[in-house]
C-alpha cells in the first residue's frame, strides 16, 4: 500500500502550465501516482476513464466536496469519461478515512432521503449527459464471503493499521470495527467494476485510493493512475465537513452563499479563488500579492470572491444581487436610523475588547465565548477569533451579536 510521492508541487514537464492539462494537472492537486504515466496518457490523446465515488452520507455537496467534481469537469473537457460512483452501498458501511471515531453505519432510508437531490447538484458542476452514473450497490450486494476473503487476502492488519486515525485509536485502546478494515476493499472492487484508468479522491482518501491499484492486478487490469486534492477549511478553520456544519453549501441560497464566504478567516481567501473558483492563477498571484502588501482591503478581496462562487453555482446577476443585498445590510447608511451608537476611545482593538465595551454581553468570558461560538459579526464578517484586531475606520464598524442579532455602531471618540 505504499508508493513513492511524486509531488506536483514540481514544475510541469512539456504539457506546459498555461495549457488545460497543465491546470489539471497542478491547480489543487496534492499528489499523482503515477504522475509521468498519467502525464504520457494524457498527451497521447487516449481517452481515460475517471472514477470518482461519493458516500450520500449528507444531502448537501459542499464545496470542498466540489473540489474533486470541478477536477473532473476539466477532465471531461479534455474528452474524458467520467465514472461517478454514489456509494449507496458502501455508505452503510461508513468510510472510516481521518475518522478519530467509529463513524455509524447509515441505513438504507437514509441514504435514499440524501440521494433525492444529488442529481441536480452534481448537475451544476459536471455535465451529467456525458458521465456514467452509476450506483455501488449493483456489484458490491452480490460479492459472497469467499470472493470477499480472498480480497481480504490482499491486505494486512499491519497495513490497516498504519492509517493515522487508526493507529491513533489503537494506541489509545478505542474501539475499531472490523466493518472498517472492509471499507479499502469496497472502495478497490469499485475500480475493477468500473475499469478505472484513474481514481481522485480528496488527500485523506490516498489509502482508499491504493487499494484499487492492489486489487486490479488479481483481475487482470492494469493499475489505475491516482490523483489526491488539497482539503478545504470550513467557515471555522476546520476542515469542512457535514457532520462539523462549517460547510457551504452548492445548493445554498445565494445570499446565503455570499455571507458565509464573507465569514471566512482572512487567511482562506488565496486558497478559496485557487480551489473553489475559475479566477486564472495569475489574477490569483496578483491578490495574494496584494493582500501580503496591504494594498487591498481582506473584504474587497471576499467581495470578489464571493461573486465567483455565488455565480458559479448560480449566475453572474444573482452574485449581483446577492452582493447590493449583502452591502445595503451591512453599510452604515443603510442602518435604521435607531440603532445605538457608541464610542470607544480607540482606533483599533481586539474582536473581544470592542465587544466587552459594549453592554450586549455581561462579562469578558461570556464575549469571549460567544465571539468563538461564532455569533458576532463586524461589518457583516463573522469573526471566530476573540483576540483578532479589528482597525475601527472613520466612519465607524457597525457591530452585531447574539441570536437577535443586535446591532450596535461603534466609533472612535471625535471622530
């Protein structure tokens, strides 16, 4: 189950970095086994067919989620076939991959109640007309215990266990289902049902991943080439996911969409344009620079970015909109001509010492609490960090907190 990285970090051989196999190859990949096969492949004009499953364990594709369907939409603009596998069978089995715990078995009814909208999302993205959609069920339910021993045949416990998270909750004696060892063999017979000449899967998929390249060779196929992609923070830091809720959404509202982007850590913008949108590389090169030099403003550079998601997921005149919604709500000559204002006798202090110098919260720890639980926004920025410093311009920032949202101005003295 090992393999030597071949990092894509490296220049590009002579497909060239301006050229759409260039982008592929590069933008947001974090690993490719065998990267000069698949390069050679893919300069022959051979067409490939490119396996990529999904666990309905959610009803909602987020965006990190969209990362890997977004590769395979330039893989079939290179005339490719796409294989999209919905894992409704190995759904109930639970992918244990960067798990720290058991994760639960799903039941069929569930899986069908995620399943209803996954068409349509999957839709936005890749062009389903010239895609197999195909359904794990069919060939895993009908696997019998001596085929499935022998492909266990392949695999070792000591190669299980050198997972992280499993190794992690061995050392500390917690539980691990032998369900779970299952889960890789699952995954590989994927790749023999559907012939996969490639397999990408986000980067805490790679064991996953192998064990397809494990399994063809008993049947006679050659080894699939693997492409990993970099892992995308949620709206707090984390790494997005379901079952944390720090997700956007595909299918959220626009608005919605726009002030959840406008959420983000500063830190996330360069790596939201390059993997959530079409911004070229060099634009995005640009901002990055211009961000490092403190020549842009963080939230001119959310504005732009949310109207690129919000119109790759909807159009260019609902990001619009959604933006003139998103401005009238939070500028401060749009405000009701009651809200409270009050002021400070500094320009610049921390998130937690601008709240604590209002009356909304009773003490420093229950701001402090609240700022990290996510509830307080400056200008329409959800800030999760207590101790990030928050310039207060001329004007003044306009300060919302609490599930009712109060709101409150907050100005420097003589200003």
């Amino acid at each position: 189950m090992k393999s030597s990285k071949n990092q894509n970090k490296a220049s590009l051989t002579a497909e060239g970095e301006n050229t759409l196999i260039g982008d592929l190859l590069g933008r947001g990949v974090q690993e490719i086994i065998e990267r000069e096969h698949l390069v050679s492949v893919l300069n022959s004009g051979k067409k490939l067919r490119v396996k990529f499953g999904i666990d309905p364990t959610s009803s909602h594709i987020h965006l990190g989620r969209a990362i890997p369907l977004r590769k395979l939409r330039d893989f079939q603009r290179l005339g490719h076939k796409v294989v999209l596998i919905v894992g409704d069978f190995t759904a109930q089995i639970g992918d244990p991959s960067d798990k720290l715990s058991k994760r639960p078995m799903l039941s069929s009814e569930e899986i069908k109640e995620n399943l209803k909208a996954y068409k349509d999302q999957l839709g936005k993205i890749i062009d389903l007309r010239r895609a197999e959609f195909l359904f794990n069920s069919k060939w895993l339910s009908k696997l019998g215990f001596q085929e499935i021993s022998e492909l266990a045949e392949n695999f070792t416990v000591g190669q299980m266990l050198e997972r992280r998270n499993f190794r992690e909750r061995f050392d500390k004696h917690e539980e691990i289902s032998l369900r779970e060892f299952m889960y890789p063999l699952m995954q590989g017979y994927d790749s023999v049902a559907t012939k996969a000449d490639v397999e990408i899967g986000g980067a805490d998929q790679l064991f996953n991943l192998m064990a397809g390249r494990v399994i063809q060779p008993r049947y006679k196929q050659a080894t699939q080439d693997i492409m990993t992609l970099e892992m995308l923070e949620g709206t707090d830091g984390r790494k997005m996911s379901s079952s944390w809720g720090n997700l956007i959404a595909i299918d959220d509202e626009p608005a919605d969409m726009f002030g959840k982007v406008m959420s983000l850590r500063d830190e996330l913008i360069v790596r939201y344009f390059e993997l959530c949108t079409d911004v070229p590389k060099k634009e995005i090169e640009e901002i990055k620079q211009a961000l490092s030099a403190g020549s842009i403003n963080p939230r001119d550079a959310k504005i732009r970015l949310a109207k690129e998601i919000v119109t790759l997921y909807h159009s260019a005149p609902i990001a619009e909109k959604a933006e003139k919604e998103f401005n009238d709500l939070f500028r401060s000559d749009k405000l009701p001509s009651d809200v409270e204002e009050i002021t400070v006798p500094f320009s610049s202090a921390s998130a937690l010492e601008i709240l604590h110098s209002t009356d909304i919260y009773s003490s420093k720890g229950e701001a402090r609490r609240q700022i990290s639980q996510g509830a307080v926004k400056f200008d329409g920025e959800k800030v999760i960090s207590p101790e990030k410093e928050m310039p207060i311009p001329e004007k003044g920032i306009i300060l919302q907190a609490g599930k009712k949202k109060i709101t409150k101005k907050i100005k420097k003295e003589g200003a």
